[in-house]
C-alpha cells in the first residue's frame, strides 16, 4: 500500500483513495517517469501477489480460461508509449464548479508500456459472433457512498466495444517505462486503451468477459459519462476518445517574467484520434495567434511537446497566454466550455496569467 507521505514531487488531491497530480510545470521530456506519473484511484488499493493473481476471461467465448502471471508474460509481448489522460483533468479550472478530484493540468502523463495484445488473448477464447463488449473488471471494489450512490459494493469497471478491444494499440501491459507495475499504476496487469481517456484502462485487471449486450456499469453510466446531442435530443453515452487538447506548463500561473527577455513557452498537445497539426500561442486574450514548434517526432497515440519564442514586451505589467491546438482530423481545441460534458473532457482553452515585471 502506498505511503502518501513518501510521495514526493507529486501533489496529494487525495490520500484515500490515492489521487496524486503531476505538477504539469515540471514537464521535461516526452517519456513521464514513472515517480511523477499522475494516478486515480477510486477505491483503496487491492493488495495483490503476482503468484495468486489470475486473469479469468469468461462470458460469450467457446473456451473460458484463466492465465497466470507467468503465463502471460510468455506470451509475445509489445512495447509502446501512450499518452493517458484523466477525463477530470482541468476539473479545477470549471465554473460552476463541478464535483469530483480538483485536478489541475496535471492529471496526464506518457508512459511506454509493456504487455500482451488484448487481441491475442482474445483470440485464444474464441469471442462468440453475438458477443459485441468486452468487460473489464478491476481487482479494487467498495461502495459510493455520496451522490450518485453504487448499488452496494461494486468492483471498478469498464468495457470495450470489440471494434476497439482487438485494435493493436490496445495492450494488457505490465510494465511501465520497462519496469513491472507499481501498485498505483495498476500490479500486476493493467489494461492500456491508448487514444481514450484514462478510465477506459481499467488497472489490476482480474476478469474480462465477453458480453452481447451492451453494458452499462457505474463507472460509464453514472459516472464518466456526458450528454451527446442528436436531433437536439441529449443523451447519456460513455466517454471515450480523448479530443485535441494543448496545455502550457511554462510560464507557470501567475509566473513573474523580466520586461524584454525572450521567454520559452512550453507545453504538450495530444488528441486521441490522430496526430497533432498545429499548435497556436496568443499573448493578447486570443486576438492575434503564432505558430509554435513541434518538438521531436509524432508518435501515434502519444503527446506532442512544443514550444515557442516569446518576445516578453518591455511594459510590466498582466499578460495572459493562452494555447490552442489542431489535429490532423481538422478537430480545433475549443474557447470555451460545454455544459454537457458535466465535469469532463475538459479541453478548452485554459489561460496562463503572468507577470511581466
Ligand atoms: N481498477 C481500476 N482501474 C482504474 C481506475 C480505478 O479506480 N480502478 N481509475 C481509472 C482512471 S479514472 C484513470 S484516469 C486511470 C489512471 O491511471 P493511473 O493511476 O495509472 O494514472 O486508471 C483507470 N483505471
Ligand atoms: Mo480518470
């Protein structure tokens, strides 16, 4: 079990259940080590070996089965990095405020993981033609006790149209940035669904089974869950992809720059549908917008860091930054914010004051 106070460089939102932030300021590298990667947790953490644990897959298949760890960690395995974002990050910038973890910017991070296709041990059940989801349960469970209540206690879960489950981004990993889990990020095996908010990578995954009807658990029906619009009609549906969304991590808030100097403005931008375009800074409120740099290369389901050249004026005084970033869907980062998305998938532009003295 993690000791909170033993945590250091990550901000304590909550220390049961754990909900630690990355102090998005402190963006570095494309690569987030492992020590200062965000975690949710709804529940206290599930107390696992990986000699008991077992992954059991049941439900619409021909031939249930149950894997070790060891046999898992036989299988062919793949490593690649993705970009994992909380569907709540940025909850702390909303008004009205919404309920739920405060999270600043920092509820994201990228990891490269390690582990077996989904599909593969998909494939060795034998998915019944009816079966349309894959349901995934974790390990952690308890009961909701505030507002909207859990029917008792209930396990953390979440699945999968099989559209998206036998896709070869979607990995049972158990590895992060080349070591084993840690408890936080999901021991022994976490599912990672790259391209979707992070509630889709239902850590300490213990079950997985295949259903014909679509399934409609707490966690994405209650919660993580928003109203999407057709014919004007609003209708709940699960959240799923992450949209195109650039966040600046320097200047930090209310930084103090000196009048003249040529500033780094520095960031990440990501989208889950496709790589990103373009990145834009304003200086002005959002009147007048300038090219930033993308840095490196683009990885598919991963962020991309940028940066750009500001010539601070030389009059002291409030400037406020703000960023806004294109994917090569032709998708653009909103202005402002959508009601009916309740308190998630907040990707609107956020502005950085500072000081220029
Ligand atoms: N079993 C389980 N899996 C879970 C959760 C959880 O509470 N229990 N939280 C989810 C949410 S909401 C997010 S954002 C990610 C966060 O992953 P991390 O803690 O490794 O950053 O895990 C997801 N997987
Ligand atoms: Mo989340």
């Amino acid at each position: 079990v993690a000791d909170a106070t033993k945590i250091h460089g990550l901000i304590i939102r909550e220390s049961e259940p754990l909900n630690l932030e990355f102090p998005f300021s402190m963006l570095e590298q494309a690569i987030t080590p492992r020590h200062q990667f965000f975690v949710r947790s709804h529940f206290s953490l599930p107390s696992l070996t990986a000699r008991e644990w077992r992954l059991q897959v049941d439900g619409e298949v021909d031939s249930p089965f149950e894997l070790t760890y060891d046999e898992l960690r036989k299988l062919p395995a793949e490593t690649r990095p993705a970009t994992i974002e909380c569907a709540g990050n940025g909850r702390a910038f909303l008004v009205p405020k919404a309920k739920g973890v405060l999270w600043g910017t920092g509820a994201v991070g990228t990891a490269e993981w390690t582990g077996v296709l989904l599909s593969n041990v998909l494939r060795r059940a034998g998915v019944k033609p009816n079966a349309i989801e894959a349901i995934f349960q974790g390990a952690d469970s308890g009961e909701v006790t505030e507002e909207p209540q859990s029917p008792g206690v209930i396990h953390f879960e979440r699945s999968l149209p099989l559209t998206k489950a036998n896709r070869p981004e979607v990995l049972l990993a158990y590895k992060m940035n080349g070591q084993d889990l840690n408890p936080e990020h999901g021991f022994p095996v976490r599912l990672v669904v790259p391209g979707w908010y992070g509630m889709a990578s239902v850590k300490w995954l213990n079950r997985i089974t295949l259903s014909s009807t679509p399934f409609n658990g707490y966690w994405q029906s209650l919660e993580y869950s928003y109203f999407q619009r057709s014919q004007g009609r609003p209708s709940l549906v699960a959240i799923t992809e992450m949209p195109v969304k650039a966040s600046i991590a320097r200047p930090a808030p209310h930084e103090a720059i000196p009048a003249g100097v040529v500033f780094r403005v520095f960031g990440a931008a990501w989208s889950g549908k496709s790589e990103i375009d373009s990145v834009e800074i304003s200086i002005d409120g959002g009147s007048e917008w300038h090219s930033a740099d993308l840095l490196g290369r683009p990885l598919p389901y991963c962020w991309r860091l940028w940066e750009y050249q500001w010539q601070v004026p030389r009059d002291p005084g409030r400037y406020q930054l703000m960023v806004r970033a294109t994917d090569k869907a032709s998708a653009v980062q909103p202005s402002g914010r959508d009601p009916d998305r309740r308190g998630y998938m907040i990707n609107h532009t956020i502005p950085v004051d500072v000081e220029v003295v």
